[in-house]
C-alpha cells in the first residue's frame, strides 16, 4: 500500500497573483508559479510512514491510502513538471483533482485519478 501526502489547501498567493501579478518582474512571476497547488502529491510513501510513524499537518495536508499502489509503481508522482530545458515550471507534475475528489483528512481509497500537468486533460489511474 502507499501513502499520498496531498496539499490540501490554496498557497497564499493564490488571491495576491490576480491583483499585483501585473507589477511583478519575471523573476517573481516564475518563483510564484513553483508553488504547491491545492491536490498536489507531495510525497508518496510505504502503508503506515504517513498514520502511523509520523504526523502530518492535518491543516494543509491530506492523506491518501491507496492498497492497490506500491510506492515503486507511484514514487515518480513526487517529480517537477519542466520545461523543455529541464527548468521546473511547477512544484509538483502530478496532482489529485479535488474538485471531483473531496479530500478528508485522512482515507483509505482502491484508487483514484492523478492528473497529469505537463499535458492537458491526461488522466492516468493512480
């Protein structure tokens, strides 16, 4: 079984990029845009690391127990999109859609959707 470790809520800078973006150099713009986004996979780890060995933030994260997962099969949900120069772009490539999907704090699933980032509208069973 694996553990995903989701972010669970919006960064601070989610309402702030609306408003001041356009005053921003490029430099601030980039750093803005490698943040965790509300469903991104954090870390993916081995049944227990996460409930059982150690806390979580249960404010900004949630947990995702998934049996049918091994960490080997899922470890490279944890990766960086980047861009052709193998610049990272975003935090996270992968990420859990929490509009279709209400995170709890904590719950065992036999799977679920992870969306790919780098391209648009890939689902891939996680």
């Amino acid at each position: 079984m694996a553990e995903y470790l989701i972010y669970n809520k919006d960064h601070w800078s989610v309402g702030v990029k609306a408003i001041v973006s356009s005053n921003w150099d490029a430099k601030v713009i980039a750093k803005m845009t490698r943040v965790y986004e509300k469903g991104d996979i954090v870390e993916v780890r081995p049944d227990g690391y996460w409930s059982k060995l150690h806390g979580w933030r249960k404010d900004v994260f949630a947990l995702l127990k998934i049996p049918e997962k091994s960490v080997e099969s899922t470890k490279h949900y944890m990766s960086n999109q980047t861009d052709a120069k193998g610049e990272m772009v975003k935090k996270r490539r992968y990420n859990i859609n929490t509009i279709s999907f209400s995170l709890e704090k904590e719950q065992k699933v036999s799977s679920v959707s992870v969306y790919d980032k780098s391209v648009s509208a890939v689902i891939i069973n996680g």
